[in-house]
C-alpha cells in the first residue's frame, strides 16, 4: 500500500487509543467501529394476563462516534446514539413508538501508555414519538470509563454509568476485560454487556453475546386517574450470532436470541425510587399501570462500518 505522512500515522495512532474506550476492542485488534444502524424484531408475543392478544416488538438502533484531536494526549468525544420501539403496551391497545436521542460529548485523556480515561456528558430526549421533544422528555447522564492495558491481548476495563431517569437517579458500576487468546476474543463491561467470539475463518466468526438495557421514557396519557406517565424499558438479551466482515470494511452480524426478565411498565410521573443501583432498586414500591409482555425469541441484524487502522496506516 502507498505511504503516507508521519502526521497521519500519530492521527492515525491516536484514534486507535481513543476509540478503545468507545469501540469493541479497537486497541488490541486495530480498527474502528464508525457507524452501526441494527434493526430487530420478535414474533408475536403473548402479554401476561393470557388474554387473547399479543404484539410485535420491533427496534432499530443508531450509533455514531466523532472523536476531534485536540493534542497528542486529549480528544474532544463526540458522538449520537438512537433508539425506536414499536409495540403494545397494553392488549387491545394501539401500537406505540418510544423513541431516545442522545448525545456524546466528552473528553478522552491519555494518562499513561497503559491507562486511558473517557468522561463523557450524555444528555439525552426520551419519550412517546409524538412527546420526545417536550421539555419533561429531558435526562442527563454521564460516564467515567477507564481502560487499563496489560499486554497486547489483555485490558481491563472500570468505572461508573449514570443516567437522571425518570424513576428517580440510576448508577452502574462498571468492570470488564478484554481478551484475546487464539480463535476465541472475550469482551466483557459488566453488568451491561458480554462477547464471547470464535473466529472461523478469516472474516468470519461466530459467538454469544449479552447486552442488558434500562431506559425510562416520558408518556403522556389521557387517563384522568393517571394524569401524565413514564415508560420504564428493562431486558436482558442473550444471543448466538454469525458475523461477516468484508474487505471494504463493511460488518454484517446476524443475531437470533431470547429476552430474559423483559419488560415496559408504566407509572405515573410521581411514582418514584429512591435510587437504583444496576438491578437493584431501593424504596421501589410503584404500582404499574399496564400489563407485562412474555419473554420472547428475537432476531437482530446489524450492519457496521468498520475502519482498519492497521492497514490504512502500513
């Protein structure tokens, strides 16, 4: 391949730093994530009461990242993740769409050749489609994620999540490593996400993922007794999953999987927690308006734009 410039080889390098706090394992394997657009749906699932009704839940996804090199130690991170899903949160109910916007915007630093640190604002919108601009529709979170290298194939990763939902205030900590060894890569930030792969041949690999997800959205309703509310989002999902990486950078990852402990329950604006911290709630005695779905098959395709550092920088 063609040289190319000192300058663009230290850029180069440096956003390979950057986005190991942001992307899969981009420090270890050399390449970056740009954009990922997912789509998901399941069969029609039962709701919990056994009325004779179910519905749909379908989801598509959106993440981008921008990192801005201010010197050879410190990125501005910025960067936008959405979200969209359709379903019933009732039987007989119309379909629903809740909806997310959020924004990254941060700092990455360079502590040490070993030590990373990423501090990022994440405001965010969420609520009913027709509702997701309205000034109650407002959260504010943040995270503080380090990432600790040992040798070539092995970081650990810590540090902590919060979001200001709309039950009350929420706090993750958060652990993990990454590590390849061989065919098999683990990618683990505990208790939110886990990646087992096993590569079977070059741009093909096959393995088990984990991803839980909390969110909380505002949902106006004309119930007199009710008065406005709030969509509280949690699931589990586990996943076996084939992915095809082409030579033009393009990643496709076909995903099928179950939901565990999944849920939309909704609750009146006043009803809150004291606080949460990961699964546990504590002064959590809400009454919920609505009716559970089961948990349910799913399928899950993903396409990314994966960029090469290594290549482009040989």
């Amino acid at each position: 391949m063609h040289q190319i410039s000192k300058h663009v080889q230290r850029a180069l390098l440096f956003i390979t730093a950057l986005y190991s706090l942001l992307s899969t394992s981009s420090q270890a394997q050399g390449y970056v994530d740009i954009i990922t657009i997912s789509a998901q749906t399941t069969p029609e699932t039962d709701f919990d009461t056994g009325l004779d009704d179910s519905t749909q839940i379908n989801a598509l996804n959106l993440q981008l990242t921008l990192p801005i090199e201010l010197n050879e130690k410190v990125a501005l991170v910025t960067g936008y993740s959405g979200a969209a899903y359709q379903l019933k949160l009732n039987p007989f109910a119309d379909k629903t769409t809740l909806m997310s916007h959020l924004l990254k915007l941060g700092l990455n630093i360079r502590l040490s050749d070993a030590l990373s640190g990423t501090f990022l604002a994440l405001p965010k919108v969420a609520a009913t489609s027709e509702d997701v601009f309205a000034d109650d529709a407002f959260q504010l979170g943040g995270l503080v994620l380090f990432k600790q290298k040992k040798h070539q194939n092995l970081l650990y990763k810590y540090g902590l999540y919060y979001n200001g939902e709309r039950f009350g205030p929420f706090f993750v900590p958060l652990l993990g490593l990454y590590l390849k060894k061989g065919p098999y890569t683990v990618d683990l930030t505990l208790p939110v996400r886990a990646d087992v792969g096993y590569t079977l041949t070059d741009g093909l690999s096959i393995g088990l993922n984990f991803v839980a997800t909390v969110r909380t959205y505002g949902a106006p309703t004309n119930t007199p007794f009710l008065g406005n509310s709030y969509i509280h989002q949690s699931s589990n999902d586990v996943s076996l999953y084939a992915a095809l990486q082409m030579d033009n950078g393009l990643r496709v990852v076909a995903s099928l999987g179950h939901s565990v402990a999944r849920y939309y329950r909704r609750y009146a604006n006043q009803d809150q927690i004291n606080f949460g911290i990961s699964a546990f709630k504590f002064g959590d005695d809400r009454v919920q308006f609505n009716v559970d779905t089961a948990d349910s098959l799913f399928f899950n395709l993903a396409f990314t734009y994966r960029y090469f550092i290594d290549e482009a920088s040989s």
